[in-house]
C-alpha cells in the first residue's frame, strides 16, 4: 500500500503548493474565477427562465384530467363545440361525478389587450369563461385575496401572475372584455400553472358577450382513476356523433410549452459554450502561467523523485479548484438573481402571455457546477503535460 499512499502524498503536496502560490498569480487567477463564474452565472440565469416556463405550464395538468378539443386543433383557441357536443363529452363513461353532476366544464377562451406593468406596452392576456366544476377539476386553484366569483353576474377572478404583470388587474378594478365590464372580485394561485396567467369569468356571460350563442371551445373533464382514459378516449373516438382529439391536460400542457422552451434551452446552451470558448482559453492562460512562474519548483520535485503522474493530477486539480470555485459563485449569484424573478412570455401556441417565475433547481445549478468543471479540466491538462515533460535539467537552470 505504501506505493499508492506515497503517490497520493505526492499529489497533496505539490496541489497545497500550487494553491498556497494563487496569490502570488492573483490577477490571472481571479481573471479565470470571474469568467467562469460568468459562464456558469448566465447559463442557469437563461435556463431558469425555461425551467420557470415548463414548469408553468407543466404543474397545471395531471392524468387524470382530460382537455377535449376538435379534431384537428392544436389550441383551443382554434377548436369549437355547440352545447350539444359538450354535453355528449360530459355524459361519457369515466367522467367522474359529483353531487351536481359530472366533474366537467366546457369553457371558452379569448384574448383581451392589457398593459404589461414593466414595459407598458400591450400584449394578449387570456380570458377564460369557465363553468362551476372548473374548480372540482383544477382543484389546486385558491383564492388568496378577495372571494370566488358570483355565476350569473359580470365578476371576475384573476391569476395571481397576471395581477403582477399587468395593469388593471387588482381586486376591485373593472376590465372591459367585449362590450361588457367585469368587475375583479378576487386573485387566485394554482401552484405556479398557468392558470395564474388568466382572468376566469362565467362561460355563459362570456359567451353573450362576444356573441358566441351557445358554443364552446374546450371541455374539460375531471376522471374517475387514471385508468378510465383508455376507456374515455376510445368511447368518443367510436361516437359518430363526435369528432374530438382528447388529450391529457399534462400532454396538452407539454406540447403547447414545447417550442418555447426549445428556443430558450438553445438559446441558453448557444450562449454557454460561446462564452465557455472564452473561459477555457482563460484558464490555460492561468495555468501555463502558473507553470512557467513554477518551473524551477516543478523540476526540483521531480528531481527529488515526484512522479510525473503526481505533477499532471496537482495541476489538474488546481484548475478544478478554480473552476469550481468560479462555479459555486456564478451559481450562486444565478440563483440570487434569478430564482423567483417574475415575468411573462409568449405562449406562441395561443398567442397569449403566460405569466411565470425564473426557477433555478438543483438540478440547473449541478449542471452549471459541471460545465465549470469540464471547463477547468481543458483548461489543465496540457499545461499539466507540459509541466510534465519539461527536461529537469534545463528547467532547474531557469530563473
């Protein structure tokens, strides 16, 4: 044993070495820490934005809730029902029941102009006409200021994220959608969903209002268990009454996240190995720095009998530590940055905003943590070689 503990020594002492000679290289070292933290910092700033939409529209849906549209569309907004349509969904076998009924509302969804708080300009705010069992089915859905609204009256119930986005939107205030004004009696959360996105008001109102008669744009259906899907969807697929494609509200929710989160993952990737690109050459500039400033040092350990191993691994794992170290620090200012940071994007399935909160996870920040690692590792390995192929003997003669 006496041959691997020797070789560990060996290692320890020439990395405490190199460490405890940082301060004399501050400048290239802090140059390195910065970058990398720089990398680290943006790339989990940028992801978290796509983490905090996914999961916006992700937490709202669940297996055993079932979204109906027509045949063919891949929004609601392009769908449509008469009542007697809605009412055949509702009547299938494996809606679950309550005492008033099935668990299902057929809902309508439009869009009205809002102000955006932050920047004042007008962008798509989705308005949802919903029916009583809409909260039997989005059961995580609270009211946390105000009171539920009144069916049959012109009242309002607002998402938590778009009372904080846009203007108009606090309990008390009236908005105009069509020719009618709706009174806000309440804001809700739906554990960070995209419902927070929207303004909900009574399906029947909404629909006199902008002239919609007596039709609908989705159904949605609260199941028995998870297993009554099968049996759900093949009914309606054999009704030749109906013409539907129904969908879990989770899958629903994932495709119509997909090319948003696409564009950021890319964006936030593209960005990363761009300046990644800059931050390896910076820290082999740090390390051939830290070789040259040690030639004489290295030489004489390896004259003393220090393997060349030992000599490539030590300045190795001084890279890591300042690697890691600019990691830890652009992680952890990503996440004091970002983490929670309210804002709002374009759902371009809907055309509509979903409001929503950067998310830095663990997971994010491990990721980050091994790209500064990866980072560190080029940027130590050839001048580690080359400190350890430098002739002993010409090296001891350098000043």
């Amino acid at each position: 044993m006496s041959g691997p503990i020797n070789w560990l020594t060996q290692v320890a002492s020439i990395t405490k070495f190199g460490l405890m000679s940082v301060p004399q290289r501050l400048g290239a070292s802090l140059a390195t820490v910065v970058g990398i933290g720089l990398v680290v910092g943006v790339f989990v700033g940028v992801l978290s934005m796509g983490t905090g939409f996914r999961h916006a529209l992700h937490s709202a849906g669940g297996d055993d809730t079932v979204i109906v549209l027509r045949s063919g569309a891949d929004s609601e907004m392009v769908s449509g029902f008469s009542r007697e349509d809605t009412q055949l969904i509702m009547d299938a076998p494996g809606v679950a029941q309550s005492s008033n009924g099935p668990v299902a509302s057929a809902e309508l969804f439009v869009l009205v102009n809002r102000q955006k708080i932050s920047t004042h300009t007008d962008a798509n705010v989705p308005v949802r006409g919903v029916d009583p069992a809409s909260l039997l089915i989005r059961d995580k859905v609270k009211i946390v200021e105000g009171r539920m609204l009144e069916w049959g009256r012109n009242e309002m119930i607002v998402g938590a994220g778009a009372a904080k986005e846009f203007v108009g939107l606090n309990v008390g205030e009236t908005v105009t959608t069509g020719p009618q004004p709706w009174k806000v009696v309440g804001i809700f959360t739906a554990d960070g969903g995209s419902s927070e996105s929207e303004l909900w008001c009574d399906a029947k109102l909404l629909q006199a209002a902008y002239n919609r008669g007596d039709s609908y744009q989705s159904v949605y259906v609260k199941l028995t268990t998870t297993n009554a899907y099968a049996g759900f969807t093949n009914w309606l697929a054999t009704n030749p009454q109906l013409n539907v494609r129904p969908q879990t509200q989770a899958e629903f929710l994932a495709s119509q996240s997909e090319l948003m989160t696409k564009l950021i993952t890319t964006l936030g990737y593209g960005i990363a190995f761009l300046m990644a690109l800059g931050a390896v050459f910076g820290a082999l500039n740090t390390m051939y720095s830290a070789v040259s400033s040690r030639t004489r040092e290295i030489a004489t350990l390896r004259a003393l009998g220090f393997g060349n191993g030992a000599v490539i691994v030590s300045l190795m794992l001084e890279s890591l530590a300042l690697a890691l170290t600019g990691g830890i620090i652009g992680g952890g200012a990503a996440y004091l940055a970002f983490n929670g940071f309210h804002t709002a994007a374009m759902n371009w399935q809907s055309f509509s905003q979903v409001a929503f909160s950067f998310r830095v996870t663990p997971a994010l920040l491990l990721e980050g943590i091994l790209w500064a690692t990866v980072i560190g590792l080029i940027g130590g390995i050839f001048p580690a070689i080359r400190a350890a192929r430098m002739p002993i003997a010409s090296a001891l003669r350098e000043l």
